[in-house]
C-alpha cells in the first residue's frame, strides 16, 4: 500500500525532539525521505540511526543562514529534490513583562522563531521554484491567533509567521508551491512542560494539565500535529494554501468549556427567557 508522501522528500527544522520528532516519524511512516535538522546532535543522530537510511542529519542552527540552506542542500544531493520543507524549529524565548523584556532576549528570540522561518522559506522557494512544485509548511501556535497565550515576543513572531506564511503563498503559487501553517495548542512536549511545570522531564504533570483544560479532555500529543503536517504536506491538500490550520482541540474557537449546553435551562432562566413548550 502506498504511503501518502511516496517519493517525497522533505527537510524537518527542529527534528530531534518535540513536534519534529513526531513530524519525521510519520513522513517516514507515510513513505517520504527526510533531513533531518536541528541543534541537538546526540538526539538527531539518535533518531536518525533509529529511522534507518531514508534519513540523513544535519546540525542546523536555524538563526544562520547558510547552515538552512545546506540543510536543503543535502536533501538535493543526497535524494534528488526536495518536496516539503517543514519550519519547526523553536523556542520558548524571552519571557516577562513587557516593561521588563531584555533586547538582547527579543532580537534572539525573533532571530529564531521568526528569521529561521523566513531562511526556510526562501531557501526552500530557491529549490522549489526552479521544481515547479512543493509544500512549504511553518509552526505557528494559537498564540499567533490570540493575546495571553504566550510570552510577548513568542506571540508576536507567531502572529508573525502567519502573515508571512499567506504572503509568501501568494507569490508562490504561480510555481506550484503551496505555503501554509500549522497553529498547534498545548502539546505534551519537554518545551511545554517545562514552561508549565518548570521541569522538562516532568511530561506526564503536563499532559495531566493539558488533560483538564482541554474541551475534548484529551492531551494533545506530537502525532496530533504531525498528522496534520502530513495531510498538508499531502496531494490530499492540493487545493489548500495561505492557510493556517489549527490543531487545538476547539481551543481558540469556543468560548469556556461548553458549560452552556450542559446547563442550558439554568442560564436561560437566569436570563429571565421562558423555554416554550
């Protein structure tokens, strides 16, 4: 049976751990060849041994330049093309209030979650404008939909990307390049459990978290997203760019936990409306 990414090839920022991870488990499960990028050399190349030889890693620290556009370099040589480039690399970055957030903290925070998207993309066009096809896929987050969600400078450069992704899809598309976006909500990654617990390591606290505010009462996982990257890296999303689609379990879209529909009669009455019969 055929995997949806058949014969694809695809560079992974951020791989080694995370979403990334998850993310080139199933391109590899659906069929594609992947390079794998990132910072964390023991864990890519762990990974990469343990995915076998349709994977190559490559230290890749998304702030330079060159060292991304060597990573779609070797997609190239090493397998040909490249199909899908998938922006993931991330931080948390500089957090506090606004009054009290250090520069130095901001400039390196966009230098990663913003200019590292902005090195993927154009690096990828480089290639795939020339193929006459491919998918450009970026993290984003709900903190790039909504305030509050996020430290100040993680927010903007989501929100960022966002705008970055419809605007580069626009110039694209005429090359049969489609650019979209994956807005994630809380996931059970090392990053999100530090950030909730202060304790990378402590995942099973986080999930428990994620657990109980979630409106589906379930946590969502890597593989959420990673699917979500698979359908958009897919021929199935053919028709789909400019487009950010949100992984959130209703997150950003219902307001409260649904207790309106549990209590319905209750809060019509307090509203002072008669149910008619």
């Amino acid at each position: 049976m055929r995997g949806r990414l058949d014969g694809k090839v695809a560079v992974i920022t951020g791989a080694a751990s995370g979403i990334g991870e998850g993310t080139a488990r199933r391109f590899v499960e659906e069929g594609a060849r992947v390079v794998l990028a990132d910072v964390q050399d023991d864990k890519g190349r762990t990974l990469c041994a343990e995915l076998g030889d349709r994977t190559r890693y490559v230290h890749c620290d998304v702030t330079d330049e060159s060292q991304v556009s060597d990573a779609v370099d070797t997609a190239v040589s090493e397998f040909g093309r490249l199909d899908i480039m998938f922006n993931n690399a991330g931080i948390v970055g500089a957090v506090g209030r606004i009054a009290e957030t250090s520069g130095d903290q901001w400039n390196r925070t966009v230098d990663i979650l913003l200019n590292g998207v902005f090195h993927g993309m154009k690096h990828a066009a480089r290639v795939m404008t020339t193929q006459n096809g491919g998918v450009i896929i970026s993290t984003s987050s709900t903190a790039g939909i909504m305030g509050g969600l996020g430290p100040h400078c993680y927010t903007a450069c989501k929100h960022a990307i966002i705008g970055l992704t419809k605007s580069v899809a626009s110039e694209l598309a005429r090359h049969g390049v489609r650019v979209n976006a994956i807005s994630p909500g809380n996931t059970v990654t090392a990053m999100t459990s530090a950030v909730m617990t202060g304790d990378a390591e402590a995942i099973d606290v986080a999930a428990s978290h994620i657990e109980k505010s979630s409106l589906l009462g379930i946590a969502g996982l890597p593989v959420d997203i990673a699917n979500a990257a698979v359908y958009l890296a897919s021929d199935e999303a053919r028709y789909v760019t400019g487009h950010t689609l949100v992984v959130d379990a209703g997150t950003t879209t219902v307001a409260g936990d649904g207790r309106f529909h549990r209590q319905e009669s209750a809060i019509l009455r307090e509203a002072g409306i008669r149910e008619k019969a």
